[in-house]
C-alpha cells in the first residue's frame, strides 16, 4: 500500500491521530469535553472514555435519545444547547471548512469553555490545493466526486465554505470572541483522496515532501491546528 510504504513507514502520524493524543492528555476523571461535530457514532467517545466518564459529542445528525457511546446531543455549533462555562476541553474535527457563520461557531464555543480549559481544532487548510479544488466545484457535486476517489457514502459529504481556513482568518476570530490562540500549526497529509491513481498518489506525495521540507512553503500543508483558550 502507497500511504503505508510513503507515509507510515517513515514515521508519519495522521493529524487525526496527533489532535486525540493532545487531547486525551489534557483529561482527567473530573474534566468535561464537548466533541462539536461528532458525527452519528461519536466514534471519539472511546477514547475520551479511557479518561473521564464526562463525554458529550454535539452533531446535528444524531438522532434524539441517542447513547449507545458517551451522552450524545443533537444541535448546532452556533446554538450550543449549555450553560456558560460547562467544559474543560472543546474539540472540533473537519468542522470548521463546513461553517457559514463560523464568527457565531466560535463565540458559542468560546461561551461555553471554562476559563483555564482548552479548544482544540483541526480542519483544511484553505490554501491546501484539494480545498483550492474543493472551494471551485460546486458543492452538489462534491458528494459523487468523494464517493468516487475515496468510496465514502454521499450521504457524509456535506457543503463546504473554507470561510474561516487560514492563519489569518483563525487569528481574526479569535480576537473577536475572546480566545487566544495557544498553538497554530501546519501539519501534512497523505493525499489519500488520490489513492485512485497510484501515479497521482505518487505526484500528490511528492508535492507534500516539498512543502513539508522547508518552514517557508509551512502554508501551503493540508492541515491547519489550532489550541484556543481564553483570552
């Protein structure tokens, strides 16, 4: 397998991997975390469970009632349905790029994160060529074209806006709903939207091997992660 022999093997960790490890280490038995966008299965809540028994995952694709894993709640980033100050640790994964308003996502998040706790995010870079892609075919379309080169089902391909995807554009709103940005990093990614086309892989790993060696080229990587706190 390409990703396993380009990427695994060289000691490359999913940035999926590198968030949850940054934020298990941040729970305790007594900390709260609130997962926004959670999916329908809320599949992070094992691991949250490891650690603390007080996991909510938020999405607004979870069905009433539903607590097969972790409390599960369905609702909207941009109306949280909780009292101010309620969690320790706030966590949200590929969300960002999907936000229309993501000034009132941040300022409900920001609202319900205890003074001393932490946020973490990681979405697309919106300078990462697959976003630039992304951003230019209609979103109707984006259903067939993921179904295609990764097999997903259509039905977990949702809009995208890349509204709040940039360094720049992350600094911005966080000044304005009273966070301050901890880490900002630009991580890399295996092209596996490619994986289609061992040649395209091949291209698309190369292209990320130029960018990832120097510093310079950091804002063109695929991923943007981001730890906010209270400002």
């Amino acid at each position: 397998m390409l990703e396993k022999r380009l990427y695994h093997d060289r000691g490359w960790i999913h940035p999926y991997a590198q968030l949850r490890r940054q934020v298990v280490d941040r729970l305790n038995a007594s900390a709260r975390i609130l997962e926004i966008g959670c999916g329908r299965d809320f599949a992070e809540a094992k691991q949250y469970l490891t650690k603390t028994p007080h996991a909510i995952g938020l999405d607004p694709a979870i069905a009433a009632g539903d607590r097969r894993q972790g409390a599960r709640v369905r609702g909207f980033g941009d109306r949280l349905p909780f009292a101010d100050a309620s969690f320790d640790v706030i966590v949200c994964r590929s969300v960002i790029e999907h936000l229309m308003d993501p000034l009132a996502f941040f300022a409900e998040s920001a609202r319900v994160l205890k003074q001393g706790g932490a946020m973490f995010c990681l979405t697309p870079n919106r300078w990462d060529y697959a976003s630039i892609v992304a951003g230019m075919v209609p979103n109707r379309w984006h259903g067939r074209i993921v179904r295609f080169a990764e097999g997903r089902d259509e039905a977990d391909t949702f809009p995208t806006y890349y509204r709040a995807n940039s360094e720049r554009a992350l600094r911005r709103i966080a000044k304005m709903t009273g966070l301050a940005i901890r880490q900002l990093e630009h991580l890399n990614h295996s092209p596996s939207y490619l994986t289609f086309s061992p040649l395209l892989y091949r291209v698309g790993a190369a292209y990320d091997r130029a960018i990832s060696a120097t510093p310079k080229l950091a804002s063109l990587r695929a991923w943007l992660f981001a730890e906010f706190g209270k400002a």
